[in-house]
C-alpha cells in the first residue's frame, strides 16, 4: 500500500476537516493518498460526497473508537 | 455546470456568521460560484483588530464558542482563497460605518452597490443570513 499522507483533523467539526484536507489537497501530487482523521460523523460523510462531486478518488472509510479514516486519492 | 450562490449577511450573531460562512466555503470549494454581501451588523464583524466578537444568539452559540473549530472568518477565508469566492461589502454600509477598504480583512474585496449584486444574483439560489 503507498504511503498516505495524514490529515489529523480530530477535534474540530464541520466543515473544519473537509477544509484543511482541500488544503493540503492543493499542493499534494496527482496519484498521492491521503487519510483524514475525524471525529465529527457528518465529515465522514461528507468529503466522500465532496470527492465525488469534484472527481477525486474516494478509496475507503472506517471507524476506529469514534474516528473516521476517510482515504482518499488526488486524481488531478 | 456550476451553480450560482448568493449569499447576503445582515446579522452580527454568531450562529448566523457561522452558517453564511460554512454556506459559503463549502459551496466554493465544491466549484459553485459564491458571492457575498455583507451588510448592516455583519459587516462590523469583518474589520481588523477592533469591535467585539460577535455575541451568541442562543444556547448553540455558546456551545459553538466553546467548541474547537474553524470560525466564521477562516471559513470566510478558505471560501475565498481555497474556492475563489467573491466576498463584498455592501457599499451603503461602507459609508454608514465609516470604513475604509485597509480596516477590513484581506479577503474582503471591493465595496458592493446592491444593484449590481441583485443583477448577478439573478437566477441562482440566493441565501440570508
């Protein structure tokens, strides 16, 4: 598995998480992955909705003791 | 085809400045065209380094003052600089307040007359806040 670029975005709620991964989003390369950590639930459902709507590549969701690892790859 | 989003704020609480904000940079960053017009109590709430910080309207408000996460003029700003919205103030409350276009933040554009806004508004979903 390549190595995923974490987003550690635990404690704050939405659209907090949503925001600091399009952040970073922008200076990461195409093909890079990412994993956001959230403890807000509507996040974890959100950004797969906002990588949908935008054509990045939604690769999985889990939860972990209240965190979702939402991962994610940078298409463009 | 991207959506239009009007957004006008007139109120100075915190739970309204919140929402706007979380309208607005959600919507940006998902490529709708956002536009905002901030106007009346809002407005003083976007100047640099004076006033007070908006009050809490009710019991949610005050939750949210107590809560980790991104306010309403970082969200502002991630609106704008993440999703290019155009965020204005209302020309008229300009003038009322007295300010000038280097006491507001950075990412508050040029001053806004309403008519021009209501033009490109027309068609698109228009939110107030």
């Amino acid at each position: 598995m390549p190595e995923r670029t974490i987003i550690d975005a635990r404690g704050s709620f939405c659209p907090g998480p949503l925001m600091e991964l399009i952040a970073r989003l922008k200076y990461g390369k195409v093909g890079e992955e990412f994993e956001v950590l959230s403890s807000d639930k509507g996040s974890a459902n959100d950004i797969p909705e906002w990588l949908h709507k935008v054509g990045h590549e939604f690769l999985g969701t889990r939860e972990e003791a209240g965190v979702w690892h939402i991962a994610l790859r940078k298409t463009k | 085809m991207a959506n239009r989003i009007s957004i006008v704020v007139v109120s100075g609480t915190l739970e309204r400045l919140q929402m706007a904000a979380m309208v607005a940079s959600v919507g940006a960053v998902s490529g709708d065209e956002v536009t905002v017009f901030l106007s009346m109590n809002a407005l003083q709430h976007f100047t640099l380094g004076k006033g007070e910080p908006p009050a809490a309207e009710g019991s949610f408000g005050r939750l949210l003052q107590e809560k980790k996460g991104p306010g309403y003029r970082q969200l502002f700003q991630s609106a704008a600089e993440l999703g290019d919205a155009k965020i204005h103030p209302c020309s008229m409350a300009v003038d009322v307040l007295g300010v000038g276009a280097d006491e507001l933040e950075p990412w508050v554009g040029e001053p806004l007359g309403l008519t021009k806004f209501l033009s490109d508004a027309h068609g698109g979903q228009v939110w107030t806040f």
